[in-house]
C-alpha cells in the first residue's frame, strides 16, 4: 500500500527565505506527482505535475523535483511572501500497468506554512 | 471557463441519515472522482468515474456510491451517516485518466450530528 510523508508537518519562516518542503512514497512505481496548496477550509490549487519520466518541473518562484528510485520530491519556494502561507499537500498516482483502471491520488497529510510578514 | 462546482457548499445531516453530493466538472473534462478529507489529514479517494463508467474505488464501506452522468457531471451518496462521516468532500475533474493534473473543486463540509 502506498503511504506518503510529508516533512516538516509544520513551518514558520520568515518573509523573503527560500524553504523546502519534503515528500517521500513508499512505491517508486508511480504514474505522477503533483504538489497542491490548500487554504483554510477551501479546495486544493494544483501547483505542479511532475510525470514519473521528468526529474522537476518550476512555475515562478516554485520548483518541485522527483526522484523516482529513492521516493521523495521536493517542493522549493523561493523568496517566499505572506501569500505562501497555507497548507501545502503532495500526491502521488500509481503506475497501474496493464490493468489499467485508477487507484485515484494517495495524499500526505501536507505541511502547513506560516510566511511571517 | 468556469472550474469544478459542487453543491451544496455546506450540509447538516443526523445520524442515519442519507446524504446526496453533487459535482460538475470542468466543461471537456470526463473524468471525475471524489476525495474525503478529515480534518487534520489528507484527502482520501472514494471514487473514481470516467466515461460514465466506475474506474476506480479507495477503501470505504458500500455505504458510499456514486455515478456520473451523461454530461460527465456527478453525485456522490452516502446512506446511514455516521458521525465519522463528517468532513469536507472534494470532487476532483481531469480531462482523461491517469495522466493529466487534477483539479479540484472547492468541496462540500458534511458535518453528522
């Protein structure tokens, strides 16, 4: 079965700091990654994709990498603002092969990020 | 265009009661699937719909089904409520399977009294 952790479960940083947010997968046979952000008592945004076949994938000041072989992914943040502050949640799809169907997306329980103005 | 709707934004149910959750995904999208999130904790999948067809179910009891319309929109239906049962709902659309980026609506608070 495949279990996601997300490290630290919480963080409080500075306005302007560059952070990393951590995301490890117990099965490296996965379809994809995709990293979300969700705000107090709302739905989840999709940040980034990252297909099993890429190593990162960057949008603005966000940067998330995957290593397959070893199960973790990274999320990194660049001169974050008080915006950033939410909940952060990485997700991953498995590989299904030949017997198709979907086992939908196993979530970390997410870090949630304070940004101090 | 507009993103996943799902109504109603907020429900108030008692125990053994039954519940209907509705969700329209994304105009072009076929697939659907719904997600459960304790709070504190991650979502967790339900279900998943594509093409009309059930493609995919998480681990939880037969209490819950769903079914997804000829207009790709869906309803999930939760039967005896339990207490447990409270949570946000989240209904999650893609263009295909699998492969593209989920995007997610902005869910149903279910809370069991």
């Amino acid at each position: 079965k495949q279990e996601v952790t997300q490290i630290p479960a919480a963080l409080s940083v500075p306005e302007g700091e560059n952070l990393v947010l951590n995301c490890s997968f117990t099965d490296s046979a996965i379809y994809n990654l995709q990293w979300f952000r969700q705000d107090p008592g709302k739905g989840l945004t999709s940040l980034l994709l990252i297909q099993s076949s890429q190593r990162e994938q960057t949008s603005g000041r966000l940067n998330a990498s995957l290593d397959k072989s070893s199960g973790r992914s990274t999320l990194y943040i660049a001169a974050s603002q008080p915006g950033d502050s939410a909940t952060y949640l990485c997700a991953v799809r498995l590989y299904l092969g030949r017997r198709g169907g979907a086992d939908g997306l196993t979530f970390g329980k997410g870090t949630h990020l304070i940004i101090q103005p | 265009d507009a993103g996943v709707t799902q109504s109603p934004t907020h429900l108030i149910k008692t125990r053994g009661q039954q519940v209907t959750l509705r969700c329209s995904p994304i105009s072009g999208h076929k697939s659907v699937s719904w997600y459960q999130q304790v709070l504190g904790q991650g979502p967790q999948f339900i279900f998943q719909y594509y093409e009309k067809e059930e493609r995919g179910r998480g681990n939880f009891p037969d209490r819950f089904s769903a079914r997804q319309f000829p207009n790709y929109s869906s309803e999930l239906n939760v039967n005896a409520l339990l207490l447990g049962d409270s949570a946000l709902y989240l209904c999650a659309s893609s263009l295909v399977e699998r492969v593209e980026t989920q995007y997610f609506g902005p869910g149903t608070r279910l809370l069991v009294l």
